[in-house]
C-alpha cells in the first residue's frame, strides 16, 4: 500500500479519490486551507466524512504559500507516491471579480507543490485543470490538442499556466505528470456554485431558478465518481499528459432542468437573464485518449447521476437547504 498526498481534500472531487483510495487500503495526507469560496459548510462535511476512514490524515494548510513545502517534508520525511494537486480556486465568473486570487493559488500553488515534488524527490505529479481552456472555439468534441492559448476569463488562463509549469518541472527534472482537463463535474456534495447543485436546491425548495441565457447551453456533465476513478488511473507513469475526462454525452440546462424536476416532484420558477461574458455555449469532451491510455470511459448516466445527487440532497436537506446559493 502506498501514501499520497492531495490537495484541495475538502473539496469536491479531491474528496472523492481520498475516499477511493482509503477504501483501497492506502495512506492520505489530505492538504486543505478551507477557503470560503464557496458556502464552507459543505467542505466541513465532506472533510467529516473522510475523517471517520482509517488512513486519513488532514493538514491545514495554504499551497499558496511557499512555506508549506518545508511544512509537507517534515510531516511526510518518506516521500509520498504521487501528489494529486486538486487545490484550486474555480469558477469562471468570479475569476473576473478577483483574478489576483486564480493566480495565486492556482497558478503559484501549483508551482510550490511541483518544488515540493522536487525538494522530496516524489516521483509523480497529477494535476487538477479544466475544459475552459478550450473556449468557445465551436469545435467539438474537444481534443486534447485543440489550441488552449487564448482561454476566455483568467480562470483559465491560470490553469493555462498550472499546466505549462507542470511541463517545465517534467522537461527539467523528469518528473512524471499527468494533467487532467475536468468537465463539468456533479454529484453528491457538489460544488454549491455550479448549476447542478444550485438547480436542485432551488426546485426542491421551490425558489425561483436563475437561468442565465435561454438554457440552450449545453455541458458534458461528468459524474465525481467518474472523474475520481480516472484520475486514480491516472497514477501509472505516462512521461507527461494531458487527458481529457468528460461525460461524452452534453446536454442543455433544459434537460437538466427537466431531470431535477423529475427527481424532486416540482415545477422550476425559472427567472431568465443574460447569459454571462465568461460563459460559453457548449462544452463535449473527446475522450478517446482516457480509453486508449487508461482504460477509462464514463459509467454514470446523467439521469442516474442527478437521482444519486437528489438523493444526498433530500437526506442532507436540513442544512443542505441553507447552503448559500446565491451570486
């Protein structure tokens, strides 16, 4: 059994592969500084949750600041198999608002976190990056070699430079890497900022729905437990990669919507305003390269996927129907 140290590990999907792999029989050391970038309460859940597995062990702390490096090599003095660096700051609309903070943790984190993997000489390095990078280009589906240097809004444009540091550290000091480009993931204790999350609390809790555009937009919604499983998958020595881990199936917020209304027994009141600068219309993942790389293809439906979500949220609902929502 190996050790792994991850990153973000009160967050969403980090949560997930700490779970998957305390399950396998491996050591965690889960690295979070609970950052309130979005309603903290569901973070302290998931963290709670991982906290009653065996193996798990949680360090408070920043990937922002430099001093973490010395602080990761005094609590692990045997480097750990991999680093699976999930910490990030995401959204798309509020990189806009404060582009400074993207930069900083996702971009600069993930530079302290490729020198701890030198300075420790870990031998693997798996990153957390995102289908933004690919824009609004109007190809479809997404290849991993479709152009990524124009990103939309400084989200991606600091996962841009997470992913190019990433290859710089593999070119200089050998370090295996693999980068997987996420899209738009959901499930159980998701992010209370996505779409998903926000569309099941409101119509079950029969508030009204914020639609911004006409809901034509469609996503290639992927379950966690999907993205977890490969980017486990992920660990094997590749050299350096980037892979792509999507649904392969879009779907527009109407259906979606429609989904929810199914699960929960009620109507949305939907309220519609302008599709935002930062959005783009479409997003399909060409994952090809998963299959051929990894073995990996997506599993969960999205009908199963929003039964799993609305589930959890119906047996959570006593607070989970107080976690902020709102822009």
């Amino acid at each position: 059994m190996s050790t792994y140290l991850i990153t973000g590990s009160a967050g969403f999907i980090a949560s997930r592969i700490c779970a998957l792999l305390l399950h396998a029989g491996h050591t965690v050391l889960g690295v979070d500084t609970l950052t309130p970038a979005y309603d903290v309460r569901i973070k302290h859940h998931r963290l709670a949750r991982l906290q009653t597995i065996p193996g798990f062990n949680f360090a408070h702390l920043d990937i922002a600041d430099p001093k973490t490096i010395q602080s990761l090599k005094d609590l692990l003095p045997t480097p750990p198999a991999a680093v699976i660096n999930l910490a990030a700051v995401a959204g798309v609309r509020s990189s806009v608002e404060n582009p400074w903070l993207y930069l900083e943790t996702n971009t600069t984190g993930t530079l302290n976190m490729l020198e701890y993997c030198r300075q420790a000489a870990c031998p693997k390095f798996i990153l957390a990056s995102t289908s933004s990078l690919y824009g609004d280009s109007g190809t479809h589906p997404h290849k991993e070699t479709d152009d990524t240097n124009h990103p939309l809004q400084p989200y991606a444009a600091s996962k841009k430079g997470a992913e190019v540091m990433a290859h710089a550290y593999h070119h200089l000091y050998n370090l295996d890497v693999t980068i997987f480009r996420y899209f738009t993931v959901y499930g159980p204790a998701g992010r209370p900022d996505m779409s998903i999350f926000r569309f099941c609390q409101w119509i079950h809790e029969e508030r009204p729905l914020r639609l911004y555009g006409d809901g034509s937009q469609s996503r290639d919604f992927t379950y966690v437990d999907d993205v977890a499983r490969g980017t486990i998958l992920g660990l094997k020595p590749v050299g350096y990669e980037v892979i792509n881990l999507g649904g392969d199936s879009p779907h527009d917020l109407l259906e979606l919507i429609a989904l929810v209304e199914a699960e929960a027994g009620a109507k949305a009141r939907i309220e519609q305003h302008p599709m935002h600068a930062a959005d783009v219309m479409a997003t399909w993942a060409d994952v090809g390269k998963a299959q051929r790389l990894l073995g990996w293809e997506p599993r969960v439906s999205l009908k199963e996927g929003v039964a799993r979500l609305c589930e959890w949220y119906r047996e959570n609902r006593d607070w989970a129907k107080d976690v902020h929502t709102e822009d």
